[in-house]
C-alpha cells in the first residue's frame, strides 16, 4: 500500500486532498475554457464553479455519511475528516446538479447547454480524483494474485500499491480512472460535430459514465449498500436511463450548440 500522507517535516499532507486539489483545478480549467468558447464571462463561469464545488462536496460527503451512519453516529468528529476519503461522487454529482439548475434558472440560462460545458471537466476531474483513493487504499476490488495483475500489463508502482497488508487487490479505482479519462477524450472530439445538439454532450456523460460504474462496482468491496443492492449500481442505472431519454429527446427536438441563451438570458452580463 502506497503512504497516504506526505511528510514535509513542518506539515503533513495527505495524497488524497492533493487529488482532490489537483482534480478541482484542472477540471475547473477545461470548463472555464469551455465557457469561453461560447463567449461566457469568465467571472460567471467562476462563480458557477465555486457554488457548484462547495456545494458537490458537501454532498459526497453527507451521501457518504448517511450510507454509513452506523459508524458516525459514534464518530461525529470523523464526518469533517473528508481527506481520509469518503467522497461518494454520485452524491457530489446530484448536489453539483441541484445548484447549476437554480443557478442557470435564475439567470435565464439554458440548463442543459451548461451542462454539455461543465461534464467536459468533470470527467477529466473524476479520472484524476481517484488516484487518491490509491494512495488511501481504498476503491479497490477484491483479493487476487500477483501474476493475475502481472497479466493485465498494469504499471509497477500500481501493482505494489494494491499490496496492501501482504494480500493484492483487483484495482477498481485504476479502471475507473482510466475510464473517465478515455470518456474525456471522446467527448472532445464528440463536442466539436458539425450537428452536436444541446444536451447531447451531458446525455453521452450519464451513459459513458453510468456504464463504467456499474460494472466497476460490481467488483469493489466497500461499496455503500441498501439492503443487499449496491447504491452505486442503483445510481448508475438511473444515470444510463435518464441519459438515454435526454438524448432521444435533444436529438428530436433539440437545438444545435450555437444556442445557449433562454429567449430573455444574457450570460455576459451576469455577475456576482
């Protein structure tokens, strides 16, 4: 198992909230980047993103908590403990959700075209967030052998790192990084058709990432359960479905990206 924390001497600092860190920053980038290519204020796009964040770790941690509310009910402490880990991302996911609605509701802007802008970077900011569930030892699948990992061509240090306690484990979070990142990549190119509607982009995010989930859920071990249904697979489901419908739906009748307004919203003007 890899050391969770770096030890400067003068501080510690643990693998996970760099992750966290590095996954904010660079995700927060590509959108704002998105969002000046539609003529967005980068102050709007700022502001969108903080309130979002906040708001998206807050609820990954209390979807977390509630999931596991057996141990914190007598660890009260622990629930402010995020940089041991405990992030659930469909949590995050649904809160983010709820404050880009009001938000873009308020200003009169086109819900669905702010999302095309911001799975962009959530995906890359999901695929570089799990690599602190690696250094946490967690996320992981379950028990196999060294030449079962040997035999998938994993990097070495991935491989030493799921050694943890003396047993090897399936790594889950490795695939699920890879995952997202690879979504990323399509949604680059799947962005920039000629014919691309609004809504399209953020459909092809619940499905991509839905997929993935479900899959590699079934192979992790420390999943938050209901009953004996793993909630992940439970939400990644309903992602895939509600991703269908909405491309179904966009693909009808939808828009194409040039419209991003409501009939009366002026984004430009928009600011804090």
């Amino acid at each position: 198992m890899m050391n969770p924390v770096i030890d400067l001497g003068f501080i510690s600092i643990h693998w996970y909230s760099v992750f966290l860190f590095l996954a904010m920053i660079i995700g927060s980038k590509i959108v704002i980047q998105e969002g000046k290519k539609w003529n967005i204020s980068e102050d709007f796009t700022f502001n969108l993103l903080f309130l979002t964040i906040l708001f998206g770790i807050i609820g990954a941690r209390l979807y977390f908590v509630v999931f596991n509310f057996d141990y914190y009910s007598q660890n009260l402490l622990e629930i402010l403990q995020i940089w041991k880990g405990g992030l659930a991302i469909h949590g995050g996911v649904i809160a983010g959700l709820i404050v880009i609605i009001v938000y873009t509701k308020k200003y009169k802007i086109n819900t669905l075209r702010t999302l095309d802008m911001i799975v962009v970077g959530l995906i890359l900011a999901q695929a570089i967030g799990r690599w602190g569930n690696f250094f946490n030892g967690e996320a992981h699948g379950p028990a196999t052998t060294l030449a079962y990992l040997e035999s998938l061509h994993l990097p070495d240090f991935v491989i030493n790192g799921m050694n943890i306690g003396g047993t090897y484990y399936i790594p889950t979070f490795f695939f699920e990084s890879l995952w997202c990142l690879i979504g990323f990549i399509i949604l680059l190119f799947f962005r920039r058709r000629k014919y691309c509607k609004i809504g399209q982009v953020t459909a092809f995010y619940l499905v991509w990432y839905g997929i993935g989930r479900f899959f590699i859920e079934g192979l992790r071990t420390d999943s938050l359960m209901f009953s004996s249904l793993k909630i992940a697979q439970i939400v990644s489901l309903g992602m895939i479905i509600i991703g269908i419908i909405i491309y179904i739906i966009v693909t009808k009748k939808g828009n194409k990206l040039d419209n991003l307004y409501n009939d009366e919203g002026n984004v430009e003007n928009v600011n804090f």
